[in-house]
C-alpha cells in the first residue's frame, strides 16, 4: 500500500485572542476584536488614531482586563514574563545610563545578575546603541529614546513583543533602524504586534495585517489578500474645486470606484491609468470642475481602508 503524505500543519498559534471587548462608561472602545499570532510572524494592528488599537494591546499583556473575550497563549498562560511591551509614550529613567535603564526593567522581571551582565549588552547591540551603554538617557534622541525603550523590552526574553506606535516622532534613521530590528526579531523567531496609523509601515513590515476602525476589525489578511477587496489595482487621487458630479465619473469607461474622500479630494480607482485619467479629466472640464492637483499610483492600504469605512485613514 503506498505511503499516503499529509500536508504540513500550520504551528500553533502563540497568541489567541477571541472576541475582546473594552467599554468606557457609553463609549465602546474595542467591540469583538479577535486575532491570532504565531511565532515569527509580525501582525500590524492598523487604523486611525482613536480606533482602540493601544487598548487592546493593554488587553493582551495584561494590563487592561478585558469586559469580554478569552485570551490564551500556547504552551502556558498569559504573563508578563512571555511578553514585551513598548508603550507608546517613552517609559525610562531619564538621568540612568542606557544600560542602566535596561538592567532596571530586567532586574523588575526579576533576573539575575549574572543573566544582567550577559543580557544588557546583547540587547543594546540589537537596537544599535552598544557604543552609548553608559551615556545616561537625557543625552538620547528621540528616535535613541525610543531604540532604548524595545532594549528594555526585550532584555527578558520575551517570546511575544508588543509594540504600540514605536515610530512616533523618530528620524528617518532611527525609524529605519527600528525597522531592521524588528525584521531581524522576527526572523529570529520572536512573535510581535506592531500598532500604526501609517500603511507604509505595515506594508512594509507586516506578514498579516488586522484593520480595526471605531473598535471592530474590518479586514484581516496578508497585503495582497486585503488589495483583493479593491475593485481595480490602479488609482487616482483629485484635488478638485467645484462640485464634480460623482455619478458621471462612475460611468465612465475603466473607472471602477469613485470616493470623495474628504471635500475637495476624489479617489478613484481604475483599470489603467493613461486611458482613464484622460476621460476623466475631460468629464471634470465638462462640468466646470477645476483639477488642482493629481497623483497616481497603484492602490495602497488606504485605499483598502477607504473603500471599507468609506473614509480615509487619517481623517
């Protein structure tokens, strides 16, 4: 009888999160937000500012309590001593070295000294500040306050890191610094979370991508799974004066969505760019709608998110 082979089975997922639910007082703040995280995998938690993304992150380490859902993680509970946080406001000590500051946050997951002396240069060298251990943290950047912050975070072990908006207010180099820590994290096995309200970022660095708006997740999938929710690969984007007559533009030949994505700004989204945006500009002229600005390009996590809330993402 002949070997029968059976596919691979997906690992276990290290988090699992089912139907999370936080109120404050009338305002539901994350309503039936359920996610799953398996080792190695950076999940991006996407949406606009105010669209609980830091309150379900304080749900899944433990500092919130969630009103509703289940939280698991493989192999054992949830605790503190498996997770790392980055908060989204800088937490360090500002007159204490940097490897002072990161010896304290291990010191209060309570390891040891000897663990200490092997852990706090390791994890300075992966965030690029080993050559500023004893600089004390006042003297840092912003973008090296925020590199200190994941040291802290990382200098247990953790096998799951959450990081909540960790480039906010950085330069380009200490975004991009952050960037290849994270890759080199994730390659290394570590499962991470990262929130941002910018899709260049989850474009860049997410395998899957969860987009939450007004507390509920709207889509959940990799990138090329979520552009399938567009109606065409290709997009305009109008600044326009006048009142265009939206309608007309949708029956326009290639021209398969048409938003206003705020007053003044029209997106579109086409089959192909030459062909369309002429007819398009020339239905705008008809109807004595002046074009201010254009931009092309194809479609984006903001599109997804418009084309999903009918808003955009920063809005």
């Amino acid at each position: 009888m002949p070997e029968i082979s059976h596919p691979p089975q997906a690992p276990e997922p290290l988090l699992s999160a089912q139907d999370l639910r936080k109120a404050y007082g009338e305002r539901q703040a994350v309503d039936s937000v359920s996610l799953q995280l398996r080792a190695g995998e950076l999940l991006a938690l996407l949406g606009p500012n105010g669209a609980g993304k830091s309150t379900t992150l304080s749900m899944l380490c433990g500092l919130l309590k969630p009103d509703a859902g289940q939280l698991a993680m493989a192999g054992g509970g949830v605790s503190a001593q498996r997770i790392g946080l980055v908060p989204q406001e800088i937490a360090l000590f500002e007159e204490l070295s940097a490897a002072r500051n990161v010896a304290l946050f291990g010191a209060l997951y309570g390891l040891t000294r000897a663990q200490l002396h092997e852990r706090v240069p390791r994890v300075l060298a992966q965030v690029g500040l080993a050559e500023r251990a004893q600089d004390r943290a006042a003297t840092f950047s912003g973008g090296m306050k925020r590199r200190l912050n994941i040291a802290c975070a990382l200098v247990h072990a953790p096998e799951l890191l959450l990081l909540d908006e960790p480039t906010a207010g950085v330069d380009p180099h200490s975004r991009n610094a952050i960037f290849d820590t994270l890759e080199a994290l994730k390659r290394d096995g570590m499962a991470l979370i990262y929130t941002t309200h910018y899709m260049e970022e989850a474009e860049r660095l997410a395998d899957r991508i969860v987009i939450v708006d007004h507390g509920r997740v709207v889509a959940d999938g990799t990138l090329a799974g979520l552009l399938q929710h567009l109606p065409a690969a290709q997009r305009l984007r109008l600044d326009v004066a006048g009142a265009p007559d939206l309608d007309a533009l949708r029956g326009l030949p290639g021209v398969r969505s048409v938003a206003l994505a705020r007053p003044g700004r029209l997106e579109l989204g086409v089959d192909e760019l030459a062909g369309a945006a002429q007819r398009v500009l020339q239905a705008l002229a008809a109807q004595g709608v002046r074009v201010e600005q254009i931009d092309s390009g194809r479609a984006t996590l903001e599109d997804v998110f418009l084309h999903l809330t009918g808003r955009a993402l920063r809005d």
